[in-house]
C-alpha cells in the first residue's frame, strides 16, 4: 500500500511540472514590464516615459500576467496531457472543455438558484466567493479547482479512452466516449463545489470577527491565512473584506465616511494626521512579499545540486524581482508549495509571525508589496511613521530566517525544490554520468532522429517505454523492465548522467531536454 501511495505521489508530482515549465519564463517577462513601467524607475530614468516604450512594458507585462491570472486553466490542461497514457493532445483538449462545461454549469447553478453575486463598484466579485473566469461567474475555487478538475480528467481519460463500439454507436468511441463521461463529471463537479465551498467559505469569513479583536494575534492569523489560503482562492476572502469594509476600520471626514483599511491609508497619506491609524497593519501583507522571496529564493539556489546552481539562479533571481517589485509571487509558491507543502506551511507561518511582529513592536510604515515603492512613500511620509528603522531590521530578519529554515529543511527532507529533481548528478549508486570520451566520440545532435533512437532501444524498445515526461533539465521515463536498460546506447547521446530508482529512470540533457523529449515522442509514433 505505501509503495502505491507513494507511486501515485511521484507521478502527482512528475504531472505538476508539466503546466508549471514556463513560469520561469513568464516571471522575466514580468520583471521586464515591471522595470519599464515601475514609476519610480521611470522617475529615474526619464526616456522610459516615452509612450512607444510604455506601451510596450505593458504588453508585456499584462500578457505575461495572463498566464499568472489563468493558472487554473494551465493546471486543467496540462496535467490531464501529463497523465494520458497516449493522445495526450485530446486529453488536453478534454481537460479545456470540461472546465468550460463546469463554469458554464456552476454559473448555471447560480442563476437557478438565486445565487450570483452582485459586483461591487470599487472591487468587482472579491469578497463574495465568486469569480468571473473567461467572462462566466461562478464559484471561486481558484487555481485549486483547476487542479482537481485536471487530475480528475487524467484519471477519466485513461479509462475511457479505449472504448469501442459497433455499427451506429462508433461516434461514441475512443475520445468521444471520454467527453460523454467528463460532460457528466464537470456536472456533478459543479453540483459539489457550488454545494460544499460556499460552506468553506462561510467559516472563512467567520475568522473576521476573531482576527478583528485579538489584536497582534489577529494579525498573524490574517497573514497566514492569505498566504495558506492563497491555492485555493479562499484568500480573498480573508483580505478584502478587511481591505474594504468596516472590518478594516472606519474613517469620519465631514459628511464622508471612508470605511476599509486601503482607502483609509490612502486618505491619510493626503492628510495632516500625527500618525497612520492601525488600519494600516491589515495593508501588510506586502511586508514578506518585499523581504521574504529574497530569502526563500536564495535558499532554492543555494540547496541546489553544484551543476544547477547557475540554471536555478538564472531562474530564480528574476522571480524574486518580480516579487519584491510587482507582489507577484505565484511563479515561485507553485513552485514548491505541492514539492514540498511542509516548506508552503511554514512560509504561511512566517510572513504571518512578522505581520504579528510589526503590531507588538507598534512599527508603523507603507508596506505596498513594491520594495522601491515603499521606499519612496515611507520618506514622502515619514512624519506619519513610528519606528520606520526597525521595518527594514525585521525585513532584514525575515530574509534570514526564511533562507536558514528553508536551506535546513530542504537538505534534511531532500525536498525537490527547483535545482534538485532527482539525484544529484554524479553521486550515489542510481546516479551513473555518462562516460565523457564515448559522448564525444559518438553524440547526435540534440533532437535528431539518430539520438531519439538510441535513447528509445537503451531504454529497452518502445514495448518497454511506459511514460516519457521531462522536467526543467531531465528526461523522465517510466518502463515496464528496467533490466532492459542499456546505458551504453544512451550514453551515445549527449547526457550528464542516468539516475535510476526501480523502473523510473531520468536522463539529464540539461536546457534542451525538451527538444529532446520531443524528438523521442516523434520516434515513438513511428514506430
């Protein structure tokens, strides 16, 4: 039983690469559009105002952020590919089109049942457990759904797939059978989520009278669950009914009443006040997202096995940036918060613990989420600050901490954080480095068909070859025999190394694994 649970867990883990490959990617396409966009760079540096160049910032910035918005629909499409035992392109397209029936079938629901919620003029649907995702509302479950659904879709798939029928019933054959079943699961997908989160979500929002009145206490149980919660999309419903109603404070100008803690601060930040009220502490949520990643993702580079280090900090780095810069912090949580959901917990734990630190030490500041931002506003109104020096002190302790719990924890559980999928390359008895003389002698060109072949008969035939995956710089491969396996004709293609657990077997190619990858599918399908 165990070895199955822990099988089901690899592949769990194998499939979640898939969707989450160009994050990397995304997040320098961000920090590119930060940089050019960010008013006080372009404060700096003037011939960035120049419209041609802001325009093209925010293209970039928003089309990146696109695929940040829509991690849902990523994760619904890639892990039903990254689980099809074969046409992975039409469970691809099944796991697109069953997510579609299911928002179309919760907004259904909702419209029957008197249950849409009304949009707010200042903040649209955050607060009310709804969201509009392709332009139908529906219940908000986030990047959360998008995985259940999609790991729903693989397992469907796979048993459907095959289905024959005679005569008249052949259109209902193969993939066809497939929607037929997921027309019904995104139904009864709908029935449940619209029935049971709601109720979730209810004792969510019932946290805000307990955060509300247990002072430094509260504080912490906010910033932990924003960033716990933050997966399933429960997380707005923890901060926004804080950001912009009563709960975050009331403010009496006149005849104007300003009620929630964002609108309450920028008011004051135009006003002639002694001091920032307390409303400011439920804005703090930005605290870790300037300080935090800085450490979190030193401690991804510095665990990294010696022959990633550069690659991961070339991916890592402008991560960070862009948490620090834009509070986008998604490419790196899902990046280990299903790895390693330990290390997500205490992440939790910790950017509420300093939330909780800066009102028992009455620190009062701009925490915005944009480190430069902050630092501009904080001297603008410095006279409306207490204790600004000791902010930079904590959010100097906070990069610490984060970076030693994360470096000890990661080497102690061998965590596959980025920079470590599988073994270290050169080391133990599963790790086997290709003989450097023979590569040289004998290499094909990466992607050719010539390597793709030696690659699929050193792993025993295509009979043998059960999956092939790939993650950032290896190849994956799951066989039926791994007796079969024969190095030598592997190790005739430019590899680092083999590394072997049971039937499991990953090659490391490094940057080009997915042309590679590629070509060994093609092969495969002539074969």
């Amino acid at each position: 039983m165990k070895q199955k649970i822990m099988g089901a867990m690899e592949n769990f883990s194998k499939a979640m690469v898939q969707p989450l490959m160009y994050l990397s990617a995304a997040g320098i396409l961000i920090v590119i559009g930060v940089l050019l966009t960010n008013s006080t760079i372009t404060g700096f540096l003037p011939f960035l105002q120049w419209a041609p160049i802001q325009m093209l910032g925010k293209l970039i910035y928003n089309a990146a952020m696109a695929m940040i918005n829509h991690l849902n629909i990523l994760f619904v499409i890639g892990l039903p590919a990254a689980f099809a035992k074969n046409d992975k392109h039409k469970a691809a397209l099944l796991g697109f089109v069953t997510y579609v029936m299911y928002l179309v079938s919760s907004n259904t629901l909702l419209t029957l049942t008197g249950g849409l919620a009304a949009e707010q003029p200042m903040i649209g649907l955050y607060g009310t457990g709804q969201a509009k995702i392709l332009g139908i509302q529906c219940v908000d479950m986030s990047v959360f759904g998008g995985i259940i659904l999609g790991c729903i879709v693989g397992w469907v798939y796979n048993r459907t797939c095959q289905k024959r029928f005679k005569g008249a019933m052949q259109i209902f054959a193969g993939a066809n059978y497939s929607y037929v079943w997921l027309l019904f699961t995104a139904i009864v997908f709908a029935l449940v989520t619209n029935t049971v989160w709601p109720i979730v979500q209810g004792w969510i929002r019932a946290l805000g009278g307990v955060i509300k009145s247990t002072g430094a206490f509260g504080i912490f149980l906010y910033g932990f669950l924003e960033r716990l919660l933050l997966p399933t999309g429960l997380h707005h419903l923890v901060y926004t009914p804080f950001q912009f109603s009563d709960l975050g404070g009331v403010l009496q100008l006149g005849e104007t009443t300003i009620v929630g803690a964002y609108p309450i601060v920028v008011a004051e930040m135009n006003m002639p006040v002694e001091q920032f009220s307390d409303s400011i502490y439920y804005t703090a949520i930005g605290f870790t997202k300037m300080f935090g990643y800085f450490g979190i993702g030193g401690a991804f580079i510095y665990t990294a096995y010696p022959e990633n280090r550069k690659k991961t900090a070339t991916m890592i780095l402008p991560l960070v940036i862009s948490a620090c810069l834009s509070s986008i912090t998604e490419p790196i949580d899902f990046m280990f918060i299903f790895a390693a959901p330990l290390l997500y917990l205490l992440h939790s734990v910790i950017a509420g613990l300093f939330m909780a630190m800066l009102k028992a030490f009455n620190v009062v500041a701009l925490w915005n989420g944009n480190l430069l931002g902050s630092i501009l506003t904080n001297i603008a109104n410095a006279d409306k600050t207490n204790r600004m020096w000791l902010m930079w002190v904590l959010g100097l302790l906070q990069i610490v901490v984060y970076f030693v719990v994360f470096s000890f924890l990661i080497k102690k559980f061998k965590y596959h954080t980025p920079g470590r999928e599988g073994e270290p390359q050169g080391t133990g008895a599963a790790a086997v480095p290709a003989p450097a003389a023979q590569k040289v002698e004998t290499k094909a060109p990466a992607g050719s068909d010539e390597m793709a072949m030696n690659i699929i008969n050193g792993l025993g035939g295509k009979a043998n070859i059960k999956t092939v995956e790939n993650c950032i710089t290896r190849l994956r491969v799951s066989l039926a025999d791994s007796s079969l396996l024969n190095e030598e004709l592997i190790n005739k293609t430019d590899n680092r190394g083999i590394v072997k657990k049971g039937n499991d077997i990953q090659i490391i190619y490094g940057m080009q694994v997915a042309e590679v990858r590629q070509a060994v599918e093609e092969q495969l399908a002539k074969l």
